[in-house]
C-alpha cells in the first residue's frame, strides 16, 4: 500500500492491474479509510480468487472438448452392419442425477441403487436414433475380472450430428453396499476398456424395417414412378415413406395394386443389399442417375473437413440411396414377418406409402 501526498492509500504498483482497478471503484464508491481498504482488499482477493476458478473450469471443459473425437461407427462399413459386438475405450462418463445432495433412490426388494448415466466411446456397434430410424438397445460392460466390473443398459444413443460424436443413455444397477458408495468417476473410468454389445433380436427388427423401407423405394421405381423421396419413418408403430407428388384420384387404387405385386416380386427376388462408402460426386452420380431426388448435402457431416466428403450409399432391392441406417443382407430375409405394403394417401402434394409386417405380427 502506498500513501499518497494528499495522505491518502493507493493499492500498490505490483499489485495485477485488474485488482488495482477493481480496489479504486470500491474505495472510491466507500471512502478511503483504512477500514474501507482492508474491506476493499478483501473483497477484491475473493472475486478474483472466483474469478480465476471460473476461467481455469472454462479452460479444462475447453480442453476436454478439443481433445474429443468423433465416435467411430462400426455399423457403417458393411462387415460393421452385421456386427454386434465390439470393444471400446470410455471417453467421458457422466452420471446423471436429479439432485445431488439427496441419496439415490434404492429398490427396497433387491437393495439396489439405480445410476443414470451418459457414456461417450471412441467406436460403437450401436446405431444413433437418426434417418428415420430408432436407437439400437443393448449393454455396455467394463472389462474387469473382478468385481470391479460394471455393467449399463443402454436404452438410447444420440449422435452429435455437428461433432459426430455419440452418446449412450442408460442405467447402472448397483447391488451391494458397497457398490453404491463407489465414486461415479470409478463406473467406467475415462480410457478404461468396454464391450459394447447390440441387442440382436431388436436390431434384426429395426433393420427389417429399414429395408422393407427402401424397397418401397424400387417397387415405385418398378412402377415408373420417380417421385422425390421426402421422408422415411422406420419405426415400427407404423411404418411409412413419403414423396414428392400426387396420383390421380382415379388411378390410386389400380396403381396401389401394382405397387403391392412390384414389392412382394422384389422380396421373392432375394436381391442382396450392397453398402459402400463413395465420394460426393459418385455418390451424386449414382443416386440421382434415374431422378434428382437426392442432395447429397444433406448427407454430409458439417464439421466434414475433407475437400471431396464421403457419402455412405446403400442399395436395396438394386434401388441407390444415401443412407446411415442399418440392413438386411437381402430383401428374401423380409419373406419371414410378411412384410408387405399396407396402403397409400395422397395430401397436399406428399404421397405416402405405409408399409409394414403382416398383421399376425
């Protein structure tokens, strides 16, 4: 502190310049005793005490996401759409909680302790809810032979469609006393190792669905009808695809008849599925060969930093599409539920397809 020649206190020159601004508004604002100063001093050391923590959170969240990666997806490439299992390492686990100064509800039968959580891997079997298509269930588990190992139910995977990074939400059981005094950074510790696994039996239904979507696609192609393709609804409380367009009032009946033979034709034709990952420009080539009904830029990442980006292509029932769903290996496999085409509605310029299983289903 230095005295002035008008006797009054100055903070000193080798204070930071920020607490020497932040001392002379408060003492100028309440006087210059020396009361005032030691006020002045201390309010200024926790505000940038504050401040400094403040910046250094900043900096370590800034820090964490520019080392974050995008999450590889296995089920792109066409081995992946078939594999169900896979290992991984933790980037980040979260564990979700409504309030954190209340104990977790437990099961009072079987003396669990039930964690939300939200876990980020380096690469995933599982599909992100997107495109038309619902999230892939299954279980994550830590490789651990002991009884270290923790196992989450996975109920949903969101992507980041900016980052590209994917997000797995679902719940931890813990079972014994022990367990549920266990620290959350200890579930599944950052770079610890995982075995991310699908579970089959909705994943074969899912990918039906997705199929069965696509040769709605070539039984209108089949029909000579190229009408821009403007949405797919793969879910299975009612399935539909919808396009660009109208059928006249008159021809709808005769001409959804057709459209039922041209799809069950393309199911008894076995046709193989293809997947195959191409650039932009072949990708455009291919696709919108018959009808512009495709703009690759909508099947693009954004955050895709490449001169010539990468377009994902599927083909169903020989029908090109771009698409980042999964699939059956041909279209015979939809013979088994009866897949089949459920009806047809014109509105507004949007003609809508519904499709579905038979009704046994």
């Amino acid at each position: 502190v230095r005295t002035m020649t008008d006797g009054s206190r100055q903070p000193s020159r080798w204070l930071p310049a920020a607490r020497q601004q932040l001392l002379l508004l408060i003492m100028n604002e309440h006087g210059r005793s020396r009361v005032s100063f030691l006020c002045a001093m201390i309010c200024s050391h926790v505000v940038l005490c504050l401040q400094k923590d403040i910046f250094c959170r900043i900096g370590r969240t800034i820090q964490d996401i520019a080392v974050m990666t995008a999450t590889e997806l296995i089920h792109l490439s066409y081995d992946g759409n078939f594999q169900l299992e896979t290992d991984a390492k933790v980037i980040l686990c979260k564990v979700i909680q409504s309030n954190q100064d209340e104990p977790l509800p437990s099961d009072d039968v079987n003396d669990t302790t039930t964690l939300r959580v939200e876990l980020q891997l380096d690469r995933t079997s599982m599909h992100p809810q997107g495109g038309g298509q619902p999230t892939d269930l299954g279980v994550i588990k830590s490789n651990i032979e002991n009884d270290g190992a923790y196992t989450a139910n996975i109920d949903k995977v969101t992507i980041d469609r900016a980052s590209g990074i994917a997000t797995h939400s679902g719940s931890v059981a813990l079972s014994s006393s022990s367990d549920n005094n266990v620290a959350t950074n200890e579930l599944f510790p950052p770079n610890s190792s995982v075995k991310v696994t699908v579970d089959s039996a909705n994943r074969q239904l899912l990918s039906e669905c997705h199929t069965a979507g696509h040769v709605v696609d070539a039984a209108m192609a089949r029909c000579d009808k190229l009408l821009p393709p403007t949405k797919g609804y793969h879910f299975l409380d009612g399935p539909y695809v919808e396009y660009k367009g109208s059928i006249d009032i008159k021809d709808r009946e005769e001409f959804l008849s057709r459209l039922k033979e041209a799809y069950q034709q393309l199911i008894n034709e076995d046709i193989h599925t293809q997947i195959q990952t191409l650039p932009v420009d072949e990708a455009e080539e291919l696709c919108n060969r018959l009808a512009q009904n495709f703009n690759m830029k909508d099947f693009t990442s954004p955050s895709e930093e490449e001169e010539n980006p990468s377009v994902r292509v599927v083909t169903v029932a020989g029908w090109n599409c771009p698409c980042g769903g999964t699939h059956v290996k041909s279209t015979g496999v939809l013979k088994e539920r009866g897949w089949g085409v459920k009806g047809l509605r014109c509105k507004k310029g949007v003609v809508r397809v519904r499709y579905g299983p038979s009704e046994k289903e």
